[in-house]
C-alpha cells in the first residue's frame, strides 16, 4: 500500500533513514524504527501468518500491539508483534505457521 | 428448590467433583456447595499439572500409583473431555553435588516403596531431554510420572458429574454445620440450608474453619504460591520437569505452552488483598529459575501469571479421612500444593468410604486424628 | 524501590492533564507509556476539536497533545515512553517494562489512564488480513505516514468511523461506503455532512455479511437489517473493497485496576469494565485513581478534565494542596466538565430518541439516515438565512457543546450565547466582512460563506477544503450537494489558506444562483476526477 | 440464588445456529458454537469459560474477544450482561519474555 507522500494536514510524514530487511527472504527497503508492520504494508505484504489450527492467513488488525494479530518470526524469533517492533536494518522477517517459519508446523 | 440429598459435598474443587462424579456413578445423590463463583477455583486449576509420584512421601505412594494405574489412562475417554494426560516420565533436577545428594535420598525414598526411579547423570538426562543447560549433572528420573491439564481435568469431572444428575451451586460458602441428634445433618450457607446424610467437606484451606462448627481442627496453613503461563511454543518435550530445590516446576503442555510454578522462598508469608493477586516478584523469580536450567526458553513469551494458595498440611500430605467421632462427617483436605495428581486416586476411595466404608487403597495413613505433639 | 508522589499509567490526554495538574502542585510526577510517541489518541486526531476555548476547541488533537508536552516538561513531569506497565500490585507497587529489563516502582499515588480498546463485531471472513480495526487505520496513516488501504468500507457510524472515513480520504483513500446496523447516525451530524458531501454512501440499517477473499479482503458484501439486527435475504450488495474499517465503539482498558484489587462495576453506558470512582476519580483503594476512558468512554476534551481533577486529588491526598484550594479548582473543573456533558450527545442522552432540539426544531431525519441534511430541512436552522451580500450560512442543526464559530467572527455576526449547546444563529445588526474565520474554525466544517449577488445570474460559495491537491485558481470542476452529487459547473474564483486558518484552506467557487443553497463541495473536474489528490 | 450459581437451572437443550463455526477467540480458535456448547456443559461463568476451552488465554489475552465471549455466554445463559463477572486480569499486561522478566531493576 502507498505511502502518503503529502498529507493536507500534517504534511511530509517526518521519516528516519531508510534500511534495507528481508521479508521471507526477498530484499524490501523500508525506514529505521518504524514498525516492521508499516513497512510491510508499504510494501504490499498483507499475509504475516497462518494460523495453527485452521491454517488461516491473518495481518495487522489493531497496529497497536494489544491484538497480537500481526506477529511474524523476526531473527528467528516467533511471536513478534509487528506493529510495535521497530524496524532495524538487516532484520530477517518471515511469515508464521502456527508458531514457527516452518510451514509443517501447522497442524 | 430441593435442597437435600445422601451425600453433600462442601467445595467444587477437583476433590469435590471427583467425589461427587464418583458417588453419582454409584447411584447416590450429591449436592456440591462451592463458596466461590466458579468450579475449581482454588488450587485445582491454579497449579502446574503435575501427574508424578516420585518426591513424594511414601504415605502418598500407594494412592498415587493406584491412580495413575487405573484411572488417569482413562479419564478423557470417561469424563469425555480431553484431561491432555500424558505419561513420559518425571526428571527432578539438579545442578550441584548438594542437589544430587537431595535428589539420591528422594529417590531411595521412593524405590524402597517400589516406585521405578532412579538418579541418572547429566548426559542421560540431555538424551531425554535435549534443550537441558549443561550445567545440570544429575536428575531422577521417573518414567511412569507425567502431567495433565488441570482446567479441563478438574471441569471434566464437574461436567461429567452434573450430567450423572450431581446438583453444583456457586457462590454459596458455608456458614455452619449443625448436628441433629448427635449426627451432622444440616448445611446452612447464606441462602438456605441443607441437609444431607453425609458432609464431605474438601474446601482446601477454608475446611478449617468449616469443620470448626463440629469441633474438629485440621492443622493447615494457606501458603500463597505462584505459576506462569508461555505462549505457545514450538513442541519441545514432553516429560515433567522439577528441581532438587524446587525453583521450577513444569511442563510443556499440548497446545505447546509451558507451564511452570515456582518459589521465592516468602510463600509462608505472602500477604493477600482477598483477590489471590500475584506477587510483583514471583514472575520474575520463576523465570530466572527456568532460565538457569533451561536457556532455550529465555525467548519465549509469558503471557499470565497467576497466584492461589495450598493448603499445607502439619506433616505435608493430607487427611482423606471419615472422622467417626462426628457421624456423618467425612474430610478431604491438605493436599499441600502436590494434591493434582493424587486426586482422582483420593476422590475414588473417598467415595468408597462414604458408599461402603471400605476402600480399594488403604487409606489409614491419612487419619484426621494422627497428628500428635513431637515429644 | 523507586518512589514517587504519583505515578500516572498513560501518556494520552487524560494522563498527561493529571500529571501536569499534580507537577504544578509539587509532586514528583513520572508518567509511564507503552508507545513509542505520548499524546495517545491525540496523536491520530487530525480533526479540529468541538467544544469552547476552555477546551481547547477548534484546536486539532495533535496540536493539543504538542501542547501538554511541552506544558508537562515545563512543570517537570517525567513522560517515559516505550514503557510497558506490565503488573500492578499491593502496596502501590507497579512493574514496569523498560528497555529489555523489568523496574519496580512505587507510588504514593497512582493515576491509571490507560483509555480504551476497540470493540469488534464478527461476520464471515472477519479474520482476513484487511478487516482492520478504525485505530490501526488512524494508526497507519496518522502515525506512520502509510494508506491503510486504496479502496475502503466503513463500518460504524459513531464519531470515530465518521471521523476516521474523512481522515481516509484525507490520505487520499477511497471511501466507498458507511455501513451501520443502527437505523440512525451515531455521530455528530456534522461529521456526517462532511463524509457525505464528498460522495460517500451512507447505509444504516446495514451490516457486512461478509467479507470476501482467499488471503486478504477483496471484497465485502452488506445486507440490510430487520428490527433485530438480522440480515433479510436478497437485500445483498456488493463492493469491491481491499480493506474494511471496524469502528464499534470502544471498552475501557481497565485491567491494571481490576488487577490491582479496585472494585469494579459492568457499566454498559460507560462502555464495559470500570473501576468504581468517586465524582473525582478515586477507585475503592484510596490513593489509586481513574481518569479518562478507562473509568467512561467520553471524548477526549472530558478525559483531560478528568486527568486534571484526578492530579488535584492526588495532590490534596498527599497533602501537597489545601482543602479550599482542591475545592476551588475542583468547582471550576467539574463546572467545565458539567458544560461538556450538555446537549444531544450528552453520556446521559445515549440510546435516547431525540426527535427535537433544544430550541424546539425538528432534527433532520435525513441526516440521520442519510448523511446530509436534504434541501427541504435545510431552511428550519437559524444559522441558514438569506441576505444581501456575503454572509455566513451555518448549516449546524444538532445541539453540541461547541462555540468557536460565535468567537471568531469580529463583527458579532453570529450568535450561541450563553448556553454553549445552542444552535448559531446569525445576527442581522451585524454585516459580514467575508473574512472566512468562521468558516475556518467550525470543527464541524459546516459553515460556508454565500454571496448570491456575485455577479449577473452567479453566486460563490466559500467552503473549508482540507484535501490535496488544491484546486488552483480559475480552475473548473463541478459542485457537489450536500449529499454528494454532481449538482452543477463549478471554477474556483479564490483559494484562501493563511496561518489563523490552521491548515483548512477555504475555496470559494463561482456556481449558478439557483445551486447557490445546494452546492457544498467542490470537485475537480481533470485527471479522471481525482477528488482526492 | 443468582441465575449463574445454580449450575442445576434449565437453560434449555444445545440447539446447533448457523453461524456456529464462527471464530470468536483469535488468538486460540475458538467458535461460536464451542462456546455456546460449553455453556450447554455446565461451563456458566466467563472464568470457566476460558479454562474449559482456552479462548481468552492465547497471546492477546482476550483483548479482542472478551466482549464478544461474554455477549455469547450471556445469551446462551438468559441473563443480563452485568449478572455475569467478566474474567481476571492477570499480570503481565503484554507478552513479556523470560529473559525480560528475570532481569529485575530497582528492587532492593
């Protein structure tokens, strides 16, 4: 989904350097300490993860880290509330099944 | 409303709904009495889960085993609700030689009883479970001890019982026993009062008070203890895990959460607000005590934490009791934070004793009348 | 342990007026918040607020949240943010996630002004990446700059999916439709008015049956209701949508205080969970207090007279403040608070059927289903007169606690007196200089200026414009209606946007006399009509 | 006695809706007719609720569908949504890891 580039009342979104991160190992660009969330929507990721038991996909839902919706594996880590981990360079962020990046994990 | 039956039982914990599913088998009527709002809301699913014998002392064995034996293999199939037991053995932990020196008298303890364990080393232990620190030399290991969900088992056992027909109400502490010509014949609660031929009151720590009325004291104390809950992790293991010195306890459960209790060391003198609140150490305390055995568990998640209180008994193992001097008054409590497991054992015989007077296990080691002064 | 004379649990409007309230008192103030910028909610309210100057109106939630910052950091409140509040315990003990370890604190008072959380209502597909919460969208664009989606539906016609539709459009969103299952508008009318003069349908008596797509939304389907809420078959319709905004109201995020041991009460009408407060926020722990949503979910203008009574309290509890003095500005605050709770949408109207106003004028039922208010009610307000030359027409017909209109025109040209909730009226004595500052500072953007002698057979209507790109001037495009639609040719004659406008630009356009009560809205006309920029 | 404690009073037979395999719990996957059947089961307060099937106890903790569980159950039940106690709040508020919670400041 788009950035807004210009907004009629806020202006130029005020944005930190850009880095680079990889989702499910493809390269994407987003900016430092935004939420890894953001930058995914910026880049037109809606997926984060399927479910354990009915396989589901699911995205972001509340993107203030309470509905824990949106977690991904990040460095490995499952569990990772994207909407509130800020984004840092190199992150390595895959889509979840179940509780892990392994998609035999869904049961 | 009806408000009398054969068997009344005080306390909707795993104790009173074991009982009361075991005497409705029998075709006998049963009221339960619970003070709180909600089915099992003490200690029966507010602990860790453990299914285990060894540790324990050799008083408990014979119930304990007969239980694992012959009745917890079935009781998802019985109560028609998944109990998640499951039996692939008890590693109790150990770190330094004092430890090992613990864990070699427990484990003497209990295969003089008979028990199947035995110490094995740090290696052994890492075979059966891999993500172990290597700081752990030692454990003992128990092959037939294991762990099941609390929750579902101690509400699989509500469930079953009040569709054999037991009547449960909620919300409903009791005020008073009373005898009538020289038998306890009447409950009397804030709403009504009623009236059964035997009173079996299993209400954990607050049977103290209860069987007060009637003259009869149980020496326990309320000990407020703490357990936390992890997301649901990738599957790990499957075995129960306890430490010499009893920093953590817990397991891995089917939904891939882990589920550890813990110690501080200021549970005899935890103060409460009346809400069993958590501790603002407990949590912390507990997950240093995982970490220090198990560091590939630092990443995981806890998301709950809760406290509730044991009933500790003078001599740590409870009183299964029917207590002559008072007709018709029968006791199950002081299980003393390890009464899980050994419950549905205890709720069968206890039962039996209220049905038929005798039991299938001997039970005479748990008298309400055995304790005594030390000279 | 760590102590202080007040721990507040929320850097949003209510938190931060306590701590500034108690800090002016001389407590030692830290106020812990989990997110990673302070102001709350106020840093996703892009609109201008209602109320009096008192309350900050016409003053934009961000501006207002940039103000208690800098208010709080000159009183010496500590705001600590990307703070977790994970437990609070006996004794007035909290921990405290910081940074990757866990603190202990203690307060000898704590104010817990944790707000709120969105409610959600399912339907088939309610799970799919794309159903998002009206906060994440607020959040997403607001906060981090990104579209929440291209094509959206609204469901929820309160302020919040009112508010939220326009800010979508803002960022240049398309808003294809607001859904709610209630017969009538939950929101301000106003809000309305502005989503449905940029086109967009309102459907009440509606609900999504369910949203369509195999990994993400692609579509949505909405059905109408009966009585009882349930869909009546055959009443389907269809949108081709990539995202659906959930905007149901909001439950009071109280589990701090239930955690804690504080007496706690189902309150439906205050939106779920709530501690049990005095008039002043205290809980049934004495020193403990609740401020804004999470003790009633009210609008952000109460919350932060909350927060301030609740500092007060604090502060008298700790014998920071004297009893005459707690009393004296707690008469003040309560008398302001009291001025907020008036009118139509006042928390003790809710679920009323309110078919007048105060002043006896029927309300505009089309508004309430429609959106807008149809030409045919539009004549019953008294902001909306006829007059030789330019003059301002108020199209405000619901009775909400809201003046700034009456202050910002110099020349006395219109009228709310002293009951804050009364509807403007214009003042014939006086005459229009055509300034345009009321204009600018209706929260509700529901005043236009209207001179119908312009020129021979033309009139020119000034409305408020707060979309991009900005139409230039001569530019030709068509007027829409107050409900939307094409009404007639349009060119924009003068476009105005000076500092004291804050950012609402005021375009005047040149339509045919007889639009001159119809045309509301401008819509240019190249580049496929790209009415949103 | 309130309608909630006496777990003997007649709510009427398990009757299957059409929208019964609709997910409510999130985080755990829990639907509508889970819920409505453990009602059904004897399962009449929230609390129980949650510990029989587990909605309300995955990583958001009930955030989401805490509402929506009770609006369930207190239909299910016949009563009004205040006669029936919504669940605990436990500690942590949010999803803390064991290495963050061991690592303790400020206590001495």
């Amino acid at each position: 989904m788009e950035r807004i580039r210009e907004h009629p009342i806020l202006g130029e979104p005020e944005k930190g350097k850009t880095v680079k991160f990889t989702f499910d190992g493809k390269e994407i660009e987003g900016y430092e300490g935004e939420p890894i969330a953001v930058a995914l929507k910026a880049a037109g990721v809606m997926v984060h993860r399927y479910t354990k038991k009915e396989h589901k996909p699911r995205g972001i839902f509340c993107a203030i880290g309470r509905c824990t919706d949106c977690v991904m594996v990040v460095d490995g880590k499952p569990n990772i509330r994207t909407c509130v981990t800020p984004l840092a360079e190199g992150m390595k962020v895959q889509t979840q099944y179940a509780v892990s990046a392994k998609e035999d994990h869904v049961s | 409303m009806q408000n009398t039956a054969q068997v009344i039982i005080i306390g909707g914990g795993i104790i009173g709904c074991a009982t009361a599913y075991y005497l409705a088998k029998k075709a006998i009527s049963v009221i339960v009495l619970e003070g709180s709002d909600h089915i099992g809301n003490g200690g029966s699913s507010r602990n860790g889960g453990g299914v285990r014998q060894s540790g324990r002392d050799p008083r408990e064995l014979p119930m304990v085993t007969w239980g694992i034996k012959n009745l917890w293999p079935y009781l998802t199939e019985e109560l028609g609700v998944d109990v998640e037991y499951t039996q692939k053995g008890n590693l109790r932990l150990g770190k330094t030689p004092n430890h090992l020196n613990i864990l070699q008298r427990l484990t003497d303890r209990s295969a003089a009883c008979g028990l199947d364990v035995k110490m094995i080393d740090g290696d052994e232990v890492r075979q059966i479970n891999p993500y172990l620190s290597k700081e752990v030399i030692g454990a003992s290991w128990c092959p037939t001890d294991g762990h099941a969900n609390p929750l579902t088992a101690t509400l699989g056992f509500y469930k079953k019982a009040r569709e054999l027909g037991v009547r449960f109400i909620t919300g409903e502490p009791v005020i008073e026993l009373k005898k009538v010509k020289g038998k306890l014949r009447k409950i009397i609660t804030s709403h009504y009062t009623y009236e059964g031929e035997q009173v079996l009151v299993a209400a954990g720590y607050e049977s103290r008070a209860i069987t007060a009325a009637v003259g009869i004291d149980i020496p326990m104390q309320a000990v407020k203890m703490e357990c936390l809950v992890t997301e649901a992790e990738p599957y790990m293991f499957e075995q129960m895990l306890g430490t010499a010195e009893a920093d953590f306890y817990g397991h891995q459960s089917k939904h891939g959460s882990f589920v550890f209790g813990g110690s501080t060391g200021l549970e005899t003198y935890n103060k409460d607000n009346g809400k069993q609140i958590s501790t603002s150490l407990g949590a912390s305390c507990t997950c240093r005590g995982i970490i220090g055995y198990f560091p590939a568990l630092s990443d995981a998640k806890i998301v709950r934490a809760w406290a509730g209180y044991i009933d500790e008994c003078a001599d740590k193992i409870p009183v299964i009791s029917q207590v002559e001097e008072v007709p018709g008054l029968y006791v199950a409590c002081g299980f003393t934070g390890h009464g899980f497991g050994i419950a549905p054992g205890a709720a069968y015989n206890i039962a039996e004793i209220i049905s038929e007077g005798t039991p299938t296990v001997d039970m005479r080691a748990f008298r309400y009348d055995r304790f005594q002064a030390k000279i | 342990m760590k102590r202080y004379d007040l721990i507040v649990v929320g850097a949003g409007p209510s938190g931060l007026s306590a701590a500034i309230e108690a800090a002016r008192q001389g407590l030692s103030v830290i106020v812990f918040d989990e997110n990673e910028k302070p102001g709350g909610q106020l840093f996703k309210q892009i609109h201008k607020f209602f109320g009096s100057k008192e309350h900050k109106a016409k003053i934009r939630g961000y501006q207002i949240g940039r103000e208690l910052l800098a208010e709080a950091d000159k009183v010496g409140v500590q705001v600590k943010l990307n703070t977790t509040v994970i437990g609070m315990y006996q004794d007035k003990e909290i921990t405290v996630c910081i940074e990757e370890n866990v603190r202990h604190y203690k307060g000898d008072s704590i104010i817990i002004a944790t707000g709120a959380a969105e409610n959600m209502v399912t339907f088939e597909g309610w799970t799919l990446p794309g159903v998002i919460g009206a906060g994440a969208a607020q959040t997403l664009m607001n906060l981090h700059g990104v579209k929440p989606g291209a094509k959206i539906l609204m469901l929820g016609s309160g302020n919040v999916g009112l508010v939220v539709s326009f800010q979508l459009m803002q960022c240049g969103c398309e808003v294809v439709a607001l859904v709610d299952a209630a017969p009538t508008i939950g929101g301000y009318g106003v809000h309305a008015a502005k989503v449905a003069r940029c086109g967009v349908p309102f459907y009440l008596s509606h609900t999504i049956t369910k949203a369509e797509g195999k990994d993400h939304v692609t579509g949505v389907v909405i059905s109408e209701v009966d009585n009882n809420f349930q869909p009546i078959p055959g009443t389907e319709k269809h949108f081709d949508v990539d995202t659906i905004c959930v905007a149901v109201g909001l439950s009071p995020m109280s589990q701090l205080l239930k955690m804690a041991g504080c007496k706690m009460e189902d309150h439906p009408r205050r939106g779920g969970e709530v501690p049990v407060v005095d008039a002043y926020g205290e809980t049934s722990i004495s020193g403990v207090f609740a401020a804004g949503d999470v003790s009633g979910i009210e609008e952000a203008s109460s919350a932060m007279i909350e927060g301030r009574m609740a500092g007060v309290c604090a502060a008298t509890y700790l014998g920071f403040c004297e009893k005459e003095e707690k009393e004296e500005i707690l008469s003040g605050l309560s008398k302001d608070l009291d001025s907020l709770r008036q009118g139509m949408f006042a928390p003790k109207n809710r679920g009323k059927n309110i078919d007048k106003t105060e002043e006896g004028i029927a309300v505009s039922d089309n508004l309430l289903q429609k959106g807008y208010i149809a030409d045919d009610e539009i004549e019953r307000y008294p902001g909306v007169t006829d007059k030789k030359g330019i003059h301002p027409v108020i199209e405000c017909s619901q009775n909400i606690p809201c003046n700034p209109c009456q202050d910002a025109c110099s020349r006395k040209c219109i009228k709310i007196g002293k009951k804050m909730t009364s509807l403007p009226s214009i003042n014939d004595e006086a005459e229009c200089s055509g300034c345009g500052m009321c204009v600018a500072s209706c929260s509700g953007q529901a005043i236009f200026l209207v001179k119908e002698d312009d020129e021979e057979g033309y009139a020119t209507v000034t409305l408020p414009y707060e979309f991009l790109p900005l139409p230039q001037k001569g530019e030709k495009g068509v007027a829409l209606s107050r409900s939307g639609k094409k009404c007639c040719e349009a060119e924009i004659v003068e476009i105005r946007n000076v500092p004291a406008f804050d950012h609402t630009s005021l375009l005047t356009m040149k339509v045919p006399i007889d639009m001159v009560k119809t045309a509301r809205f401008f819509q240019a006309s190249q580049k496929g009509g790209d009415r949103y920029g | 006695m309130d309608k909630v404690n006496d777990r003997f009073r007649d709510i009427g037979a398990f009757t299957p809706l059409a929208d019964d395999d609709m997910l409510i719990c999130r985080c755990e996957e829990i639907t509508k007719g889970e819920i409505r059947k453990a009602v059904h089961e004897g399962m009449y307060t929230m609390t129980e609720i949650r510990r029989y099937l587990r909605c309300g106890m995955g990583l958001c903790q009930g955030q989401t569908c805490a509402k929506l569980v009770k609006g369930i159950v207190v239909r299910e039940l016949g009563v009004l949504p205040t006669e029936l106690e919504p669940a605990t709040s436990r500690v942590p508020m949010r999803p803390v890891e064991m290495r963050v919670l061991a690592k303790e400041e400020g206590r001495c």
